[in-house]
C-alpha cells in the first residue's frame, strides 16, 4: 500500500511551501494562499501536514547526489564507492575515503533537509490546537519523526542546535546543544508519541496507511537511542516491551521461497517483520525532462520513486548484462567489498550471502556478463549486491515513465530482526546474557545457521553486520562501539580499478584516505551554517 501520502502528496506541498507567506506583499491577503491562522484546522489539514514530512523523508533518502541511505553506506566497510571512474560524484567518493571536509554536498543538504523535516513536525506540533483524536494521532506521528531526525543528526552530527518550535527571525542564530539535552528531546518525544500512536496491526487494517509510523515504530527509535545512550536496562525493557506486543516477527524462509532476496523486496513490504519503511512508488509519468530534472539536488520537491537503486545498480555501459537474473544496469555505485564477502564466507553464512551479493560466476552462469574484455566494472571486485538492486520487474514504463528513474521499492529504516540484535546487546550490556542468546539466535536460525551456545558482544557485532549489510547502520554503530578508528583506518586506501591482469583484480592506491580518530567520529557542521550562524561551534578537527 502506497496509499496517503501518495494520494495528498501535491496537496501537501502546496500548503506546506506557502506557509507563514500572509502580509508578505503589501499586506495585501493573496487569493490561494493559507495562513497558519487558517491552515491546520482540518483533518484534511492534518493529513496534508503529516504528508509533507514524510515526503522530505522519503526525498531525502532517493534522490541520488543528496541520499541518506547512501550517504551512511559510503562511510563502512561494507562496500566500495565506484561510479564510473574516481571522479565521478566526487562527493560520494570523499565520504567513502574519509576525505570529506564541511563543504560536503550530501553533509551540507542532508543537515538542511533534516532541519525542513524538523520545521515542518514543529509547525504541527504548535499549531494544531485541541485536536481531534485524528489530530492528535497526527502531533504524535510529528513528534516521533522529530525524534527520528534528531536521533540521526545528534549521532551524524554530535551536538547540533535544539529547535522544538518555529524560529522568529532574532531566534535564527541557535548555538549548538549538547548531546544529554538532545537524547533527552529524544526520549521525550518518543514516549509521548507512544500513548497516542496506533499498532501496526491497526495500521494495517483495510482503509488505513502502513507507510505511517506507529506505536511499535517509536517504541524501536526509543530503544535505539536508550542503547547508544548506554541506557542497556532501558533499552531491554523498552525492545521488550515491543516483542512482547506480537506485533511482528521474522519471515521464515519456507515463507519466503527459501529467497533472502525477498525480505527486500515489493513481495515484503510491510510485512510482518517491517517496523518502519519509506514508501516510493514507479507508476508517476517522470522522465529525464522537466517532470524530473528538478529532483536531482532538491529533495524538497515531489518525489515518489527511488532514484537510488538505479545509482547503485551494477553499471550497465560498462558491461555489466543480467542475463536471466531479472537485473538491469545502474550507473554502477556501492559495489560490496571484499571484506565484507570475507566475513559472509568465515561466518558459514551461505544463505544471507548469496541473498545479499551476487558473484561474476552467478552473473556468467545465468547468461550475463560482469564486464568487458575480462575485466570488471570500475570499483567492481566481482561482486555486486542483490539487496536493494536494480530489480527489472520493481521498475514501471506502464504510466509513461522512464524505468530507470522509477525503483519503486520501499527502504526499510528498521526491521525486527534489527530490533532483536539490539535488544540481545541490551541484555548482554546488562549482564543478562541469559536472555540475549535466544534473541540472536532467533536471528542465526531464520537462516539455517546453528544456534550459539553462549554470547559475546563480538558475536552480535558480526551478527548485525551480516544480517544489516547495505541498510545503513554499521557506521554508527562501530562509532558507538569505539571500533571505527581501528576497523575503518585503511578505508579507501585501496579501490578496485576493475581491471584484470594474469588473473589478479587491480587496486588503486589513496594514500590520504581512511579514518582519522576522533575527527570521523562525526561529520563537520556544514560551511554555510558556520558561515551564517555565528553561534553555531564547529566539531573538532575540521
């Protein structure tokens, strides 16, 4: 289902842009133009409101040069940057190097576009007064996706400025807050919004929308930030909380065809182990032209399809062909790396790998080719991935559209077995080891690997990276665990040319990449927020 935001989205930016203009032009009121005084007063208001945030989240993360999934993804292990050469996007290549500074292009727009989600959930929240009990469902869904986005800037960022309301221009200049104050909103947030948030089963139902958040979703946030926090006994009870409310659980593989490669994709969405996904869609008519060419950079603007599978698929003008293997060509980034088909391969894990990279031997077998003249594609080790691809039959020409532009696969943000991963460290970190083992092992078994016998947090780090490859989380999480200076300090150093000589893969040397401790720890504020807002201090080292 695709349902409300899809249906009210250019409603939703309508009020939305034109927000707060009254009196703008001579005092004179325009004909067509709400107010706050006059908007939020509806259902159908609150409706278009709600719409709009989750728009700039579903934008944020599809649109190809600003992308916050792979923005995130550039910074681990887990793959190489690629592209067509070493200068193409330059600056996803600097996030995958550790040689970015504040002028950023992804740094400086996600920072941006997370303040405008924030803007809008603020509007909400503050304008939307004695609410229906929809209303207050909506002031719920707009706290928990503040919460959301401050979780994501505070561990991106450290200790950005705290907006809780919208900003009188003397107010602009808003100093950095601290990182205690930030989990605090967090928490705060997310426990308010708990009370009034549907279940998902509610959500769920015939009529209702389960792109939304619900209760389940902010209770996963909660225990996410209790845990980076270090909050273990909180964080236990709070992902508890949540396996105890059987709202969700894992897809066995008997249900799933006995194919990993569907618990991403069309076939899953929202299903049983989803707890919260953005929704995109391929049956928009968009094009090359005008119809999309404004979306590239500004993620602002409508945009119901993921552009980013298309990025990321396995580059097609440089010989990659699927064969039978219902994949198309992409333009070629976030090929997996070596190291993580190392860990695949040392773990015994055969499902979850063949489930999640696709190897030149796969690729030849069923007809296809993994390159030209034998040799691979730039940033290519012969390998690329199957989660999140560029699936043939998820892309759509059937309205008009480009399929290239028209991925019409959902992201999933947090998916239950994430929730037991965390919930087992949680236990583990409270000397509760007892009740971490059959969490990770519920996780180990779905794909036939033999249940542990005892727990070590080195078994859950492993256990995340395999099950979470390519989903996001593994840079913060070796931040959080204080492993990244030492995992990620050859980052970049070495980068598959593509090229084949006597039957060795080729690697190009970068010298000046890799992490630095404890500057990458965090990104830099952006240069144009330093350069505006004098209150505003700038991390170390940058």
């Amino acid at each position: 289902m695709k349902t409300i935001i899809k249906k009210i989205l250019p409603l939703a930016l309508v009020a939305i842009l034109f927000t707060g203009c009254a009196k703008d032009f001579l005092d004179v009121d325009q004909k067509g133009v709400r107010t706050i005084a006059t908007f939020y007063k509806t259902d159908a208001d609150a409706t278009s409101a709600i719409a709009s945030c989750y728009n700039m989240l579903r934008a944020m993360n599809a649109s190809v040069w600003t992308s916050f999934w792979m923005t995130k993804e550039s910074l681990a292990d887990d793959i190489y940057c690629g592209g067509e050469n070493s200068g193409d996007r330059p600056e996803y290549q600097e996030l995958n190097t550790f040689t970015f500074g504040p002028t950023n292009s992804p740094i400086t727009n996600i920072y941006r576009y997370s303040y405008m989600v924030i803007y809008r959930a603020n509007l909400i929240i503050d304008n939307i007064k004695n609410p229906t009990p929809y209303q207050k469902l909506v002031i719920a869904e707009a706290k928990a996706m503040r919460a959301y986005v401050y979780f994501e800037l505070g561990t991106l960022y450290g200790p950005v400025p705290l907006v809780l309301h919208e900003l009188q221009p003397t107010e602009y200049a808003q100093g950095n807050s601290t990182m205690e104050t930030l989990y605090a909103q967090i928490e705060k947030d997310l426990n308010e919004a708990i009370v009034d948030l549907p279940k998902k089963s509610q959500l769920t139902a015939a009529g209702s929308d389960p792109a939304r958040f619900s209760k389940g979703t902010a209770m996963a946030f909660l225990g996410k930030a209790q845990l980076f926090e270090k909050k273990y006994a909180e964080a236990a009870t709070t992902f508890q909380a949540l396996i105890d409310s059987h709202e969700y659980d894992l897809y066995q593989l008997s249900e799933i065809n006995n194919d990993y490669t569907q618990l991403f994709r069309k076939s899953t969405e929202f299903g049983k182990e989803s707890i919260f996904e953005i929704s995109y869609t391929s049956d928009r008519k968009n094009d090359w032209g005008n119809a999309f060419g404004d979306l590239w950079n500004d993620p602002s603007r409508t945009n119901p399809a993921n552009l980013v599978w298309q990025l990321c698929g396995p580059r097609g003008d440089q010989g990659f062909s699927g064969g039978s293997l219902n994949i198309n060509g992409g333009w070629g980034f976030g090929y997996p790396t070596l190291s993580l088909w190392n860990a695949f391969k040392a773990a015994g894990d055969s499902v979850r790998l063949q489930g999640t990279i696709l190897t030149a031997s796969r690729v030849v077998a069923a007809g296809g080719t993994m390159g030209k003249d034998g040799n691979y594609m730039y940033g290519c080790p012969g390998l690329v991935r199957l989660k999140y691809t560029t699936w043939a039959d998820e892309t759509s020409s059937a309205s008009g559209a480009v399929p290239d532009l028209c991925y019409g696969t959902n992201l999933r943000i947090m998916r239950y077995a994430d929730v037991l991963l965390m919930a087992a460290e949680a236990y583990l970190q409270s000397s509760k080891a007892n009740l971490a083992l059959p969490l990770i092992n519920q996780v180990r078994t779905r794909v036939n690997l033999p249940a542990l016998t005892s727990v070590t947090l080195d078994n859950i780090k492993l256990e995340r990276r395999l099950e979470l490859a390519f989903e996001g989380p593994r840079y913060q999480d070796l931040v959080r665990w204080g492993d990244a200076a030492t995992v990620l300090k050859d980052q970049g150093k070495q980068v598959p040319t593509g090229k084949v000589v006597g039957g060795q893969l080729q690697f190009a040397t970068k010298s000046n990449a890799g992490f630095v401790a404890p500057k990458n720890n965090m990104f830099p504020i952006p240069f144009n927020e330093m350069s505006s807002n004098p209150n505003v201090k700038q991390n170390p080292g940058y």
